[in-house]
C-alpha cells in the first residue's frame, strides 16, 4: 500500500485480481459488498493514521474480517510476514517483491508493478504436540522430505548442528499451489505429513467439506 496511490484505482484493482482468483474456485467466492466494505476499512484505517500522526503510511497492511448481519467487521490487523495470510499471497507473485517495495517507498506503485498468477494456495502449519495450551519444547523434526523446498517456511524452530528443533509455538508451513483450492490442499496435506517429530496439524484446512460448511454457515447467517 502507498497512500501517494488512488484509492479508486486501488479498489479497481483489487476486484480485477478478486475476480480473476475466483474464477477458476467456485467455492471461495466473496460478495464483492463484502470485499469493497473491508478495503474501506483498510482506506479509513491509512486516513485515520495520517490525520492522528501527521505521517503517511506506506508498507503492508493486511486485514483480518468477518461478515456479520451487520456486515464486514475488523477482526484485526497484521503487516508482518510469518503468517499463513502472506505465505498464501507471496506463493503466487510473480512480480519482484523488492520492486515493490521501492515503489512503495518512492510513492510510484502501480498496476503494471504488481503481478500475480492466478492459482489458488492452501496454507497449513504443523505445531508441536500440546500446542498452544502445554506445547512439547526442544522436540527434533525432519523437513528433509518435504518435496518443494520453496514453499517450506521454517517458524519457531532452531537449529544445532545440523538439526531441527521446534521450540514451542508453530514450527513449520507448507503451501501447495494449484489451479483449484482442492488441488492446491491434496499439495499440502500430502508435504506436511513428511514432517516428523511430535507435531499435529489441521488436516481439514482448504478440504472442500470445511468450506462447504462455512458457505453454508455464511449463508444462514445473512437469512437470519
């Protein structure tokens, strides 16, 4: 986000990207009430910065919502990049991350500068044995296996000669890319589980039966 940027054409720019995702991922379509009410909310958050603290601010800036009766909420903001959220962004830019950055800084972002392939990505993060209320400490794990190495992230983890150690918190990611949502959780699901140590993970993240059932909770939710 640079705020020297049209909000309009921010805002063009982002449902030319919604639309193109959603496309081939019928089971992740968001209203596109929806989607302009949050990048409103980012819009007035930037606003609300510049006037209380007389600064632009010019970085990344992620949201996190939920769609309500009322409408969209803010849950929370983030702009730090050891979540889920930016590891499913980033596995599909194509553009050069540092430019972007630049351009940011310069206040010269634009359209042409920031490109993305249009597949879908699923996250899924692997967590020590206990965690987050009695997590397991100091408990070696093997990534060897992993097969793409590239869309392997490394958390709380340390290393001593050589090995693996998860330290208590989320230990290790894996993202699959795909041209569908279900294709892209099959990636996933099957690097995750040649993780070893004492870890767990979700396995029902990105299946098409979790986002059936929060379609469905989503839907019921806007009769009422």
């Amino acid at each position: 986000y640079s705020e020297q940027n049209d909000p309009q054409v921010l805002r063009e720019v982002w449902m030319r990207e919604k639309e193109k995702a959603q496309a081939g991922n019928p089971e992740a379509q968001v209203l596109d009430e929806d989607f302009i009410a949050a990048f409103n909310i980012n819009q007035a958050v930037v606003r609300a910065l510049r006037e209380e603290y007389a600064e632009k601010y010019q970085g990344v800036l992620y949201g996190s919502f939920m769609a309500t009766r009322e409408g969209v909420r803010l849950i929370e903001f983030n702009a730090r990049f050891g979540d889920p959220e930016v590891m499913n962004v980033l596995a599909v830019l194509e553009s050069d991350l540092l430019a972007i950055f630049q351009a940011i800084v310069q206040g010269k972002l634009s359209d042409e500068l920031v490109k993305f392939s249009h597949k879908a990505t699923v996250c899924k993060y692997a967590v020590p044995e206990g965690y987050p209320d009695d997590p397991v400490k100091h408990q070696l794990i093997d990534v060897s296996q992993i097969e793409n190495q590239d869309q392997l992230y490394l958390a709380a983890v340390h290393e001593e000669k050589g090995i693996l150690y998860a330290t208590g918190s989320r230990a290790a990611a894996v993202v699959g890319v795909a041209e569908s949502i279900s294709a892209a959780e099959e990636i996933a699901e099957k690097n995750i589980l040649k993780m070893k140590g004492r870890l767990f993970h979700r396995e029902d993240i990105g299946t098409k039966d979790l986002i059936n059932r929060r379609v469905l909770n989503m839907q019921l939710l806007r009769e009422i």
